[in-house]
C-alpha cells in the first residue's frame, strides 16, 4: 500500500471534518425531525426483509 504524502492526509483529513459537520448540523429537531427518522428506519427495515425473502425464495 503506498504511503500517502502530508497534503493527501490533511487533504482526508479536512474531508472527514467537514462531512462531520454537515451530519452535525442535520441531525432531526423536534417530533416532526424524530418521526421522519422513525419511517426512514422502518421503510429500510421493510425493504431488509423484502430482500431477505426474496433472495431466500428465488433460486
């Protein structure tokens, strides 16, 4: 694996602050931010177990 020069690794590691600030700043407010995540989850969850059977029964 080469070895990643001084610019390469500030240049990771000023990417990785800033993606962590913009995940800082849209984390869910208030019921309205809780329940969009809540049917995110469960719509994710869904298609989980759609995949799951689906590639369970086709063959």
């Amino acid at each position: 694996m080469p070895q990643m020069n001084r610019d390469q690794r500030n240049a990771a590691w000023q990417a990785a602050n800033q993606w962590r600030a913009r995940a800082a700043q849209t984390q869910p407010t208030g019921l309205a931010g809780s329940l969009k995540l809540l049917f995110t989850w469960l719509a994710f969850g869904a298609l989980m177990i759609v995949g799951v059977v689906l590639g369970l029964f086709s063959y």
